[in-house]
C-alpha cells in the first residue's frame, strides 16, 4: 500500500499555465453605462476571440478610480452592447 499523495503533489498537478495578456478597454452596457480599465485576455489573440469563443459569462475589468484605487469590475457579458480595446 502506498501512502496518499503529499498536498503540495496534489496542488503541483492542479496548476494551470497561466497567461497574462492585459489590454486597456472600454465596454458599453446594455443600461448605457461605460465601464473603462484592463482585462486579461489570457491565450486569446484579441480581445473579440475572447467575446465570442471563452465559455465564461462574465468578464473581469480591473478600473482604476479618480484618487488612484483600484476596482474589479465583474461584468456579465449578456449585457455588453459592444467592447473595444484603447491600446
């Protein structure tokens, strides 16, 4: 019988390549609002791909606020007129 594996064998197996790929952008809501800020379009080649082909339905926006704060923004992406990159 061998013993049960280690938690850091088992969190070693669990790590994903993780790709950072951030792009400024500007989303259009469905109610008029504008959310402005970066996203991590990971492995997609733009930020479109990531729209249509990612099977997650919200999108993470980090915003930056007047005084220099940082803010997450988690939008659902049912909700979104259109989006578009500011690089």
């Amino acid at each position: 019988m061998g013993l049960p594996p280690l938690k850091e064998e088992i969190m070693a197996a669990q790590v994903i390549d993780y790709v950072k790929n951030y792009k400024n952008i500007a989303v259009k809501m469905s109610d008029g609002s504008e959310v402005k800020g970066r996203i991590n379009i990971m492995s997609f080649a733009r930020l479109s791909d990531l729209m249509k082909h990612s099977t997650d339905k919200f999108i993470t926006v980090l915003s930056e606020e007047a005084d220099g704060a940082q803010k997450v923004v988690i939008v659902n992406k049912d909700y979104v007129v259109w989006a578009q990159t500011e690089d």
